[in-house]
C-alpha cells in the first residue's frame, strides 16, 4: 500500500468517529457541557468547515485517481 492509501484510511476514520460524535451529542446531557464563549464556537465552525473540505475533496481525489469515478 502507498502513503496515500493510508491518508485515505485516516480520513475515512476521522469521518467515522465525526459521525459517531454527532450521534452521541444529543445524549449528553447540558448540564455536563462546558460554556463557551462566542467568538470560540464561530472559529470551531470555521476551522471545523475547513478540515471537513479538505478531507472531502482528499477524499474526492483518491476515489477520481483509483477509478471508482470513471465518467469520462
């Protein structure tokens, strides 16, 4: 396997657990969560929305490099 076999792995991985974290987050109860400030959930999302495009269009390329998209 190449590098870029085991990017893949990681990014389906950490899409996984990002699922699995959406799932459990309504079970926790509010009184167990931390508040936070503003300004830091804006830049979470910011920064959240980033890594989730650049995983996306990782993703995107490995599957368009391998064939699993043969359009054209």
């Amino acid at each position: 396997m190449e590098t870029i076999d085991y990017i893949f792995i990681f990014c389906i991985l950490l899409g996984v657990f990002a699922i699995l974290v959406s799932i459990i987050h309504p079970l926790i109860p509010k009184d167990l969560m931390l508040e936070s400030k503003e300004i830091n959930i804006k830049r979470g999302k910011i920064i959240g929305s980033i890594i989730g495009i650049i995983i996306g269009l990782f993703m995107g390329y490995y599957l368009w490099v391998n064939g699993y998209f043969d359009f054209f």
